[in-house]
C-alpha cells in the first residue's frame, strides 16, 4: 500500500505514457489546460488507454466561461458524460457553481449520469464562500468520492490551513485531492503538514521521459 497516491495532470498521450513511467499512480485527463482544463477528446482517450494501464479520469468542462452552466450545457455534460462511460475510464472530474455555491442541483444530476463511476468534486469548490458547508452536502451523494482543492489559493503551500480543515471536514466518506502547484519538491512538505492521502498535480512525478 502506498504513502500517498499520486495524480498526475496530463493533456496528451506522451504526458501520459511518462507520467505512467515516472511513478504516477492514476492520470487525470483534460484539453486546454491553459483555461484550467476542459473536456478532452475522445479520441485522445482511446489512445491513452491503449497505452497505459493505470486508472484514468475526465475532466468534463464544456466550457471555460466560468463554472456555471445553463440547460444547454447540462444536455452536453450529459452526452460528454454518456460517451466516456464507454470506455475504461475510472472517474470523472467536474464542479458546477451557482451563487458562490456548488450547483447542488447539477452536481446531483452529474453524479447519477456518471454512475457507477465515481466523482471528483474539482477546484470550482474553492470558488465557494463557504467551502466547509458545501463538503457537508457533498457527503449525501454515495458516488461523489472525492475533493479536489487547493484551499482557496492559487498554490497549495499557501492553502495548508484551509486544506487541513478541508480534510477534517471529509472525514471518512470523502477523501482530499491536494492540488496546486504541487510538485516532487514541496510534495514531502505538503504530506506532513496536510496528510492527505492524493496529491494531485502537473509536476507531481518527473515529467521528463526515463531513457
């Protein structure tokens, strides 16, 4: 069993084939991640999974306008949702916001078109004002399984306080991804301070590919 897992934020296939080489234990997959992510493709997808065997999620964002969504873009999460449900993917990421809350409305629908897959609550979370209430309401839905937070910062470093009380507030029912900037040299720093069981990140593993 390992320390910690380590989540490796990819856009391509050779990010992918290298952080699987470099000791990355899941990927998470995005496009554009210069706009903080959004849904990749599916042929993108085919080629990964053809070429790793460590689990992979989505990030599904048909977006970058921000992390609210309207009817019309409801009806494309869930045919974005429908597709990737049919291939081996492990989970799908995403958040919804409405009123400086997580769209608990949206988010319940997103759970049940993603089922049985599990759920990744992503970083839309520290846009909320009140970040610990919304973990509460988020325990109520049995496939959301994770968080991914980097405490309301930009830079997990500088969210150590609020993610150790991000991780308190999940308790046993959900587990805390540690995003932000995380990397193989303040990875050790963050663990000890946080002791969270994912670290999640662009630099997480070694990014170089291994000769």
């Amino acid at each position: 069993m390992y320390e910690y897992f380590l989540e490796s934020c990819i856009e391509s296939l050779d990010e992918a084939v290298i952080s699987q080489q470099n000791g990355a234990h899941q990927l998470e997959l995005c496009s554009r991640l210069d706009l903080d992510g959004l849904t990749p493709s599916i042929d993108l997808l085919r080629q990964i999974l053809k070429h790793v065997d460590i689990p992979v999620k989505v990030m599904i964002r048909p977006h970058h306008n921000g992390f609210e969504y309207s009817e019309n873009d409801s009806i494309l999460i869930r045919h974005q949702i429908n597709t990737f449900k049919t291939h081996n993917i492990n989970g799908i990421v995403f958040g919804a916001l409405k009123d400086k809350r997580l769209d608990l409305e949206l988010i319940s629908e997103v759970a049940k078109w993603a089922s049985p897959l599990d759920v990744t609550i992503h970083k839309a979370i520290d846009l909320c004002e009140y970040p610990l209430e919304e973990i509460t309401k988020l325990k109520n839905f049995p496939n959301i399984k994770y968080i991914l937070s980097s405490g309301q910062k930009a830079e997990a470093i500088k969210g150590i306080d609020m993610l150790t009380k991000m991780k308190k507030a999940c308790g046993h029912k959900l587990q805390l991804i540690v995003a932000g900037k995380v990397t193989q040299e303040n990875l050790q720093y963050l663990h000890k301070k946080i002791g969270a069981e994912y670290y999640h990140g662009r630099k997480v593993v070694e990014n170089k590919k291994v000769d």
